[in-house]
C-alpha cells in the first residue's frame, strides 16, 4: 500500500508528514537519533545534507566520484565495488569548495575499459588503463537537485552565547542542527566528542598552523588560498585556537619535523597569514540522561540543550555510538587502529601494539581496531619496539610524543557492544 502513503506525502495541508525523517537507533531499548543521517521516505534511502551546484543544500544520498570514459570527461562510469549506495557523482571545486553537479545512479556492470580518465580540481587526467580485478559499471539517467529534498539552516536562536540552529524543509521538518557560537559569529563543534562531561566549543573554520615563519619553528604561520576565519595551531592532541592576524610575505617557512626544524618552500597558489590573539571559547557540559546500561547525552550550554551524537555504555565504561562490526549494527565505543612492529631486532617477532596519546587534554581511547573485531588496550608496552626501514634494516622505533604504544588483549566478543538497530 506504498502508493497510499506516497499520496498522502504529497497531498496539501497542514498534516503533511515530513518527506524526510531522523534516522534513529534502537540501543538497549533507548532510542538515539542519529545527528546527521535522515531517511528520505519518498525515494526510500538514507542521505545527508550537501551544498549542490545551485549553492542550496539537500539531502543526498551516498555516492563516490565518477570516472569517464572519454578524454574531456562528459560520459561518466563508476567503479561499482566502491558504490555502495548505487550513486556515483560529479562535481567541480571553486576555490577548495566542492559543489555537487550530479548524481548518476549505477546501472548494469560493463567490460573492463581499455581506458578512463577522472576529474580532478576542473582538470580532465588520463588515460588511465581499465583494471580488469575492478569492476565498472554503466550509470543510468543523471539527477539533478530537484530530485532531493532541499534543507536550510535556520537562524541561531537563543539568548546567551552558545546558540541553536536547526535544520528546516519546505514540509515542515525542523530539527536541532549545530550549536552557534554568537560571539565569533560562527558554529561551533565539541573539541572533544565522547569520553569528556565538559568540551570547549571550538570554531568551525579553523585552519591549522602546521608551518612556522622563522628559523626557530617559534612563529606558526597559516597557509590558505584565502585568508581564513580562525587559527588553530600547537600540539595536535591540545591545541590553541586564535584569531588570524595580517598577511606575511617571504616564500621561505620552515618545518618541525622529529625535533628538527627545517626549512620548506611555500607551496603554489597558498598565502601567509600570521596568528593572532588566543580565543577565549565557550565550555559545553555533555549531560548524561537516565538508563540502565545505555545512557543518552545531551550537550547542554545555558538554555540551549541539543542531543549529542554518543550515548554511555554503563557496561563498557565507555561512550559508544552506531557503527558496523562483523556486518551488524553496534553500539561501538572510540578505538584507535591496531598496528604490528617487532620486539626483537632482527625483526623477527612481531607484536601487535595501539598508540595512545597520554596528555592531559584529549580523552585516551579504551579500545583498539581491526577490520574483524576489537581489543581491549592494556598496560604500556614494556620493551624496545623495532621496525624494518629501507634497505631491510631493524631499526628501533619510537613513537612521536604524547603517544605511546600499549599493548592489546585479545579480541572481544560481538556482544560485548550493544545492538544498534535502526529504525525508521
């Protein structure tokens, strides 16, 4: 009776349900929405909001980059083991802004071609030779933006610093999207997003500085085609965020690279722009709400509320939120990878180990992991770790500070992490 309720979807009134609606989890009997993801009722797919070409957003589904099958890049094909929700897409970048053109839905699988070419940066590149291991499929007819849904931001809302801004659809929709900064006039997101009761609310925007103006790696200087609205620089793991200050001139910079600081050249088409003063940021508490083993969260700044996109597993002592392991929905925890070097230097014996960072501002991950399941993070790794460099050489390893590597236990259960069922 699907076309009942297609009827109804596009009947007018004031009753009409929403097209679009919050992708929602089922997690031990709390139900979660999800902060990004929403169901697109008429086509019957997830999507996500996205800028298109027409410089409006609307929620599109996921897709992967076309490639083409001839040399000025008009005729699009996909590589369709990377489809996997059945879009490929095409784009052009202005000034590092990607912009959504098209969508094309794939179509019946085709011959390896003999060549293709790929859009980079408005630059048609190849020919590149098919590989016969990847398969390549034919699209279907394009879509352009009238066939999704078209959201918009609304206004901030609120009295004191950290406000509200909600999504909205021409049908009624309206849910909370992002937490704005009305001071910097800008959103801001949590410096941290799980582990923590309290975060700063960081701007959005911030460009890294990773380079330095001087000889002695003291002065961070920010690379960007544009000047930027925000800084960010110092370690990667606590960092500062600042205003931007005037543009610097002189190609020569330099680089901090192991202790070492280096000189580098200023790379095409980038200006310099010195940092300013630090920021003085607002600090969002992250409120957990009743549950017997899974907690919901909300951030909370004055009298702006907003759910956050983790929960609190009671049972792992640990925020998770809905991920994929072993092909089903799970409530999964933050994890870092898991990477293998050697204990003994002739390389011989491996040993599979996690790197933490131990400082006093990012929250240290409990868990490690790998494609087929996840490990407990145990004590420090107490011996020398060993790796093989060029020329097959054992050579010692360190890692880069504050990370150290720990060791990990053997893999968990899959029921360890709650089920995460979605609903609609």
């Amino acid at each position: 009776m699907r076309w009942i309720w297609l009827l109804a979807l596009l009947a007018c009134g004031d009753n009409v349900t929403p097209r679009l609606e919050r992708v929602r989890y089922d997690i031990a009997g709390v139900e979660v929405d999800d902060p990004e993801l929403f169901h697109d009722r008429l086509r019957d797919e997830d999507c996500t909001a996205m800028k298109w070409a027409d410089g409006a957003t609307y929620c599109t589904p996921q897709y992967t980059d076309a490639v083409y099958s001839d040399p000025i890049c008009t005729h699009p094909l996909a590589h369709a083991s990377d489809v996997p929700a059945g879009y490929v897409g095409t784009y052009f970048v202005l000034r590092g802004d990607a912009s959504l053109r098209r969508l094309w839905p794939v179509a019946a699988e085709i011959t390896t071609p003999a060549q293709y070419w790929v859009l980079e940066s408005g630059s048609c590149l190849g020919p590149y030779t098919g590989d016969s291991n990847t398969h390549y499929a034919a699209v279907g007819a394009e879509l352009d933006e009238s066939h999704f849904v078209r959201v918009r931001r609304s206004a901030p809302a609120g009295s004191g610093r950290v406000q509200l801004v909600a999504l909205d659809t021409d049908d009624g929709l309206h849910v909370p999207l992002a937490l704005h900064d009305r001071t910097l006039s800008t959103d801001c997101d949590l410096e941290f997003a799980q582990d923590v009761d309290h975060a700063r609310c960081v701007p959005a925007g911030a460009v890294a500085g990773t380079l330095f103006r001087d000889a002695g790696c003291s002065e961070p200087v920010l690379l960007s085609p544009d000047p930027p609205p925000f800084a960010r620089y110092g370690a990667s793991d606590c960092p500062t965020y600042a205003t931007v200050g005037d543009e610097v001139t002189g190609e020569q910079l330099f680089d901090l690279t192991d202790g070492v600081c280096g000189p580098v050249t200023l790379p095409n088409g980038y200006r310099q722009f010195a940092v300013g003063a630090p920021l003085d940021l607002p600090v969002v508490t992250r409120e957990r709400g009743a549950g017997t083993r899974i907690q919901p969260i909300a951030r909370v700044a004055g009298a702006v509320r907003i759910p956050d996109g983790w929960v609190h597993d009671t049972q792992l002592a640990a925020d998770c939120r809905p991920g994929l392991l072993a092909g089903t929905h799970r409530c999964m925890p933050a994890t870092t990878d898991v990477t293998s070097y050697f204990i003994d230097d002739q390389c011989r014996d491996p040993i599979d180990v996690a790197f933490i960072p131990e400082s006093a501002c990012a929250p240290a991950p409990k868990f490690a992991f790998r494609p087929e399941a996840v490990h407990p993070i145990g004590e420090r790794v107490p011996m020398q770790l060993y790796e093989v460099s060029t020329g097959d050489r054992c050579v010692p390893y360190a890692p880069q500070p504050p990370y150290v590597a720990h060791m990990i236990g053997p893999p968990l259960p899959l029921d360890t992490f709650a089920p995460a069922d979605p609903r609609y």
